[in-house]
C-alpha cells in the first residue's frame, strides 16, 4: 500500500511583498488546515486510528506508485518525482480547465455523514466526509448540452481490465448534481486529508452506489455524452455500469426509487 502523507514542515511563508487576490488568499488559508489536519490525524492515538481503519477496509486495485503530501499539494512518484496536483475538467465543454490542490481547497467545502456500501457485503456506517459539491466544482467550465455522464479517471496503473490500464468509473450527471444523492468530491475523511489509501488527493463519494463508483485518486473529469464502462465492470462484468445499492443495505431510501 502507499505510504501514509507525511507532516507538514511548517507553514509556508508568504513574502509581505506579495499581493493575493481574495481567492488566493482563502486558497493559502485552505491548504494550511489541510496541513493542520493531517498533522491532527497523526496525533490521534494509535488506537483510535486502528479502531477506523479495522471498520473501514481498504481495497484499491491500483498499483502502490506514488502517494500525496496535503502540506505542498503534490504528488511524490515512487522513483521520487514530484509534481503539482491538478484536477482536470475536460471533454464536452467550450474550454478545458485545470484546478491545483489549493484551488480546490478554496472552493466553498461541505461536511456530510454518509453510509458507505462495498460491493462485497461489508458498509460502513456515519463516515464522515468533507468535500466540494460538484454543482461548485462543475461551475468552473461551460458543460455543452450534450454531456450526459461525468468520467472519473484516476492516478496512478492498474492490471488491463478490457484495455483500461487505470480506473475509470462514470456517473450521470443528473445524479452527481441531484442535492438529495449527496455525491460530493470529498477531500477530507474525519475532518483531515484524505490518507493515500483512501483515495488522496480527490475521490468520488457516491452514497447511494456501490463503492466502486466512488473511484480513488481522481485527476481528471471527462464530460461525455454516453455512459463509459468502468474498470470494475470490465474486469468483472457481472457488475452493471448502474451500480445502486440494495434496498435492503439502505438505511435512508435511494431519491432516484420513489
């Protein structure tokens, strides 16, 4: 598995010759929290940390390549390369755009309690999440009408599964936009960074889908106009691109059956 991120070096400084706009500033102010937080979750005692972790398996197809410092926004690849996060929005719109680590940190962020349903039985309960809502984080480029279905793409390899070399999942746009679905980009888990094995710098969380919607590791979103096959269901094809969970595993009814 990736190593754990490491704790921040200190707060970065800030030159008093400098000028930022506004959304800079909340930008630097955003990514020192994120800092603090991990910080925070490093100092959480090894027992409580174990306690969440044994109640919350981790299961990534994804090879162990790189992993994610909070404190700079970076990615570090194995072989020590280091380079700026950005988060690509691309596909069916008028024009591209790319967001850094900080720039998502300074888009407005929301905290949710959300259920977590894992293909292979197990749930987690009340996991809590923080994140950017993707009506705020699809704002920042003009969708085309066309565009149906957001394609998630994540870092790093995996084994080919029907010609994808890295995981892809896909999910209607009506749906990642649909307040009462709850989706969101969640950056945080219990109140710090992501940690690498739970999908930093970016995931999907998707609380009414199996949870191999909610795809780990996310830099780029395509807009397209027809849903895409993910990883998952071409490795496994027994598993459906539409992926809601059971009704029986529901604790609070699925918006989109009733």
């Amino acid at each position: 598995m990736p190593n754990a991120p490491r704790p921040p070096e200190g707060a970065p400084t800030i030159h008093p010759t400098i000028h930022l706009s506004r959304r800079g500033f909340f930008g630097v102010l955003a990514v020192l929290a994120a800092s603090a937080g991990a910080y925070a979750w490093g100092l959480l005692p090894v027992r409580a940390r174990a306690a969440f972790e044994k109640r919350f398996p981790t299961r990534t197809v994804e090879r162990p390549e790189f992993r994610f410092d909070p404190a700079s926004g970076e990615i570090i690849w194995r072989d020590g390369r280091r380079e700026p996060y950005a988060l690509t929005l691309d596909g069916l719109v008028q024009a591209p755009a790319a967001l850094s680590y900080r720039e998502l940190r300074a888009l407005p962020q929301v905290r949710r309690t959300l259920d977590f349903h894992c293909v292979e039985g197990w749930s987690v309960a009340d996991a809590p999440w923080g994140g950017v809502e993707f009506r705020e984080l699809f704002a920042r480029v003009a969708i085309l009408p066309q565009a149906r279905h957001a394609v998630f793409h994540s870092l790093g390899s995996t084994e080919d599964a029907g010609g994808l070399t890295h995981y892809v999942e896909s999910l209607p746009l009506a749906d990642l936009l649909n307040p009462a679905l709850q989706a969101l980009l969640a950056l945080d888990l219990e109140g710090a960074p992501l940690p690498d094995q739970r999908g930093a710098p970016a995931r999907v969380v998707s609380p009414f889908d199996l949870a191999y919607k909610s795809i780990k590791f996310v830099h780029r979103v395509e807009f397209t106009e027809a849903a895409v096959p993910g990883w998952w269901t071409r490795a496994n094809p027994v598993y459906p691109v539409e992926a809601p969970v059971e009704k029986n595993r529901l604790r609070t009814p699925d918006p989109r059956h009733g």
